[in-house]
C-alpha cells in the first residue's frame, strides 16, 4: 500500500513532471539500497543544505524521491522565510523544515520533536548541517493543555487509514 502511494505522488507531484524517469529511479534505487544495506546516507537536499536519511524515515525519504516532499508548503517557506525572521518547526520530526530555514535560508528556528528516537534524528540533521547556533532543539510534546500526551513511533509521518 505505501508502494501505491508513492507511486501515486509521482504522477501528481509538480518536480517529477520535467524528469520522471530521475525521480523514478532515485526511487528504486532507495528501495534496493534500503533492503540490503541498514545504513544511513547524507543526501544533499539543497545546495545549503543535507539531510540524513534512514530506512523507514518516510517523511525524509519523500524529499529524496521527489526534492521537495511537500512541494508546496516547502517552496513557501524557501521563498518566503528571511535570514532575519524565527521559524518553529512543530513536530519537527527528523527536521526537513528546520534544515531549510536553518541551513538553506539561514534564519534561527525552534524545533520542537516529542518522541526521542525520532528527536535524536533530528539532532544529527542539526549537527551535520553545523546550525547548532541557530536551532533550538527541544525534545517536548506541545499541546493546549497541560498532562500526559501518547504518541506512536512506529508509524513516522505516515497517517493511519
């Protein structure tokens, strides 16, 4: 089912539709590589900027299939953020929108990620892109009200259906 999916933003996704087979190939080969090596690797996001990516991180893995994963939302920010503005990354997860308004546009952020694992993530995407200087990190829920908040690790970005 994620394999239909993906392959269903790859018809619809505005950067697939210049090169489809680039972005179809990057796709296959993270699936290869991702089932035979349990490694890591250092994917160059933007010219500014570098994103670690795992096996079963699917928020980071969509920004190397397609460049940008949330193209919209991703441009926005790109073209609008300034140097001098603060961006807060709210569930920041392993920090796609920390590292491009942090190391690609170059402004201070706060990333808030509750879940520790998926926090420790984003700390190496922090420290590879040396914006330590420029980010706050804080490995806290956020929520309206005060008390016990659950979360799932096991799911990442994904959504349940």
């Amino acid at each position: 089912m994620a394999i239909y999916h993906t392959l269903k933003l790859f018809v619809k996704h505005p950067l697939t539709k210049q090169n489809p087979v680039k972005y179809f190939l990057k796709f296959i080969f993270w699936q290869i590589f991702s089932k035979i090596f349990d490694a890591a690797i250092i994917y160059k996001f933007t010219d500014r900027a570098k994103l670690i990516i795992k096996k079963g991180m699917t928020g980071a893995t969509g920004n190397l299939y397609f460049g940008l994963h949330e193209f919209e939302d991703m441009a926005f920010l790109l073209h609008f953020l300034r140097k001098e503005d603060l961006f807060v990354d709210a569930g920041a997860n392993v920090g796609s929108y920390t590292v491009l308004a942090s190391a690609h546009v170059g402004c201070k952020s706060i990333s808030v990620e509750p879940i520790l694992s998926t926090f420790q993530n984003l700390f190496a995407n922090i420290a590879i892109n040396q914006m330590s200087d420029k980010v706050i990190a804080l490995n806290i829920g956020l929520g309206k009200e005060g008390g016990t908040m659950l979360f799932t690790q096991s799911l990442d970005t994904v959504i349940p259906t």
